[in-house]
C-alpha cells in the first residue's frame, strides 16, 4: 500500500490530512488526556513496584553507615585508652527512640560526657545485644594496652520493617579485636542471628 508524499509528510508532523483538493493545516500539539492518563498510571504502578526495594535499600545503607559509625566509636575508645594509659569506654543507650553514644574514661561517669545521636530511625535491639546493659547504658570497655575488658556484640535494627535487617558491631577477643557482622537466617553456634 502506497502512501501519497503529503500524506506521510502530514503524519510525521502531526497534521490532520484532508482531501487532496483542501488545503488545511491544522497542528495537533500535545497529547490528549487519554494519552496523560495511561501515562500517569504507568507511572503510578512501577512507583508501586519499586517503592518497597527502594525503602528496603535505603534502610540497609542507614543501617551499614550506622554499623561503620559504631564501629568508629569502638575503635575509638581503644584507642584513646592506649594514648591516655588509662581503661576508656564506649556507651550506647537508647533515649526516646534515638541511639547516642559516648566516649570517655570508665573514671566518668556516663551522666556527664558529651552524648551524641547515631542516625534517626536506627536502634538497638536489645534481644541480640550481648553488651550487659547497666541503667540503660550497654558499654564495652578497653585498658590501658587497648585490651578488651568487656566482649560482647552491640545490634543494631531498623525501626521500620519490623526491625528483620540487622547489622552488629563484635568486640571478639580479649585483645581487643572489633570486627563486623550482619543478620543472617540461621544463628550461629551460640544461638545469636546476626555474626
């Protein structure tokens, strides 16, 4: 089937074509309402499709930058019992839904350091934590060689999700090795989900 050059010409821009003996030229510019609507609800259903991956995504990076960032602090208490020859602790509570934690000499008493907030919508689960806590307070302490005092794991969960992603930071050995795990589907030998 042949089409006439007007015709095709007429199609490639959208015109209305009429007999060949009428010259009219009437632009369609923009698209109909049918056209916008198919549209929104295409857009409508992959939002629906890829908002729970991108909200499951989203919590599990706020979670590993958490994980880093207790990881930090850990190292950071160890460290500073090193330099300053004297046992230093990190503490971690949980206040009014937000994480805080500190760091300062096992001498101080909690109550007076500096408290500062781990990332919003983040918290401690207290059914995987193996820091004994102590008012409230889940605390591994270091020695003057940067030795551990107390060993144990600090989990971390989202609140949103019903908190099933979790991420823990381990204090393993009593040479003060940190290192850090990650919820799993099986426990471990000691019964614990996330290693």
């Amino acid at each position: 089937m042949k089409i006439s050059r007007r015709a095709a010409l007429c199609l490639l821009r959208r015109t209305q074509f009429v007999a060949p003996g009428k010259r009219t030229l009437r632009l369609s510019r923009g698209y109909t309402l049918q056209e916008l609507l198919i549209i929104v609800a295409i857009m409508g259903i992959l939002a629906a499709i890829a908002a729970p991956s991108w909200l499951t995504l989203y919590n599990t990076f706020k979670l590993n930058a958490a994980r880093s960032q207790v990881h930090q602090i850990i190292r950071q208490a160890q460290h500073e019992a090193i330099r300053h020859h004297v046992s230093w602790q990190a503490s971690f509570r949980d206040t009014n839904g937000t994480v805080q934690w500190a760091v300062h000499p096992v001498t101080t008493s909690p109550a007076l350091t500096n408290w500062q907030n781990l990332y919003t919508d983040v918290r401690i689960d207290v059914e995987a934590t193996t820091f004994r806590p102590s008012s409230g307070i889940y605390k591994t302490q270091f020695n003057h060689k940067g030795h551990a005092n107390v060993l144990g794991r600090l989990t971390l969960s989202t609140a949103t999700n019903g908190g099933r992603i979790k991420r823990c930071v381990i204090v393993s050995t009593l040479l003060g090795a940190v290192r850090d795990g990650e919820g799993h589907s099986r426990p471990d030998r000691d019964g614990r989900y996330c290693y």
